[in-house]
C-alpha cells in the first residue's frame, strides 16, 4: 500500500513540478510585461496552487483512462490525443471551480455563475492555449518514458555518473519498419 502510494505521491510530484515551471515561466513573462506600465503583478503562489490542482485533475483523468484510446498508434497520435482529452478536461474543471469559488467565498452559486460569465471568451481561449502547450511537451515525455519502460527515463537524466543503455534511435527506426 505505501509503495504505491510513493509512486503516486512522486508522479503527482513530477506533474505539479511541470506545470509549475510552466506557470511560474508564463507568470514571470506577465510580471515583465506589467512592469513596463508600473504594475505590480506578482501570483506565483498562485501559478504553484493551481499547478498542484492540475496535477490532481491530471491524475484523476489519467485514473479513469481518458488519454488511452491511441494506444499502440504512431506516439504523436496518443500525445495530441491526451493533450486534446486533458485540456477539455481541465477547461471543465476550470468552469466549475469558477462556479463554486462563489459558494466557497459566500457570495452564492449565482455569484459563481456570475463569474464565469464574466469571464471572456479570449481569457478562457488563452487559457486553454496555455494549457495545451503546457500538455504538449508533458504527454509527449510521457509517451517517451512508456517507450524507454518504467524509471528508465529517470535514470537518463538524473542517474549520477552512470550511462543507461537506451537505444531510442534504434527503436524508433525499428518501429517505423
């Protein structure tokens, strides 16, 4: 039972932490630009909280097997696929949490709808970019991590001195005949 709960707690991790690069990078690039105009922007706590968030709504839709359809296909398909799948998913989770941020501030559902209403078309549209190019690279090593096999991928990048013997080009030329 700990074990597994070890290796969630680490993917959970691993998820969060992309996403909090991510976020902080766009979040940093807003700071600079309201710089310019003497505003003071500075949401990184928040960039880190709605990271650990996605990461959650990730794992639960990767739970339920939402990105698994593609299996066995070209890799570019499943990664397009889960990028797709995952920001819908995330853009309805978005509109739910706007709806019940409302409740939880006691302002009311209807003050939640509100919100969301509120809330343009461009800014959800933005969002969902961001969100589907945060996913892109994400599910993209995510594919290749399923290639190299379980902690393979770890290893490459942070294994200390040692050289693991993955063959990736060999691999993918072999898949492609």
């Amino acid at each position: 039972m700990w074990s597994r709960f070890i290796v969630e707690l680490k993917k959970f991790a691993v998820i969060g932490s992309f996403l909090f690069f991510f976020f902080g990078a766009f979040a940093t690039y807003r700071r600079l630009i309201l710089a310019q105009y003497q505003i003071d922007y500075f949401l990184y706590g928040y960039s880190f909280v709605e990271a650990l968030i996605l990461a959650k709504v990730v794992m639960l839709g990767e739970m339920l097997h939402f990105g698994d359809r593609f299996q066995g296909k070209p890799h570019i398909v499943p990664t397009l696929y889960r990028t797709f799948v995952f920001s819908l998913l995330v853009f309805v989770f978005t509109m739910l949490e706007a709806t019940v941020r409302g409740l939880f501030h006691g302002l009311g559902l209807t003050r939640g709808v509100a919100e969301l209403r509120d809330t343009t078309p461009a800014i959800m549209a933005a969002k969902m970019l961001v969100m589907f190019i945060a996913f892109v690279p994400m599910f993209a090593i995510w594919e290749i991590a399923n290639v190299v096999g379980p902690g393979k991928l770890f290893e490459m990048f942070f294994a200390r001195g040692e050289r693991v013997d993955v063959q990736l080009a060999e691999q993918t030329s072999v898949a492609g005949r």
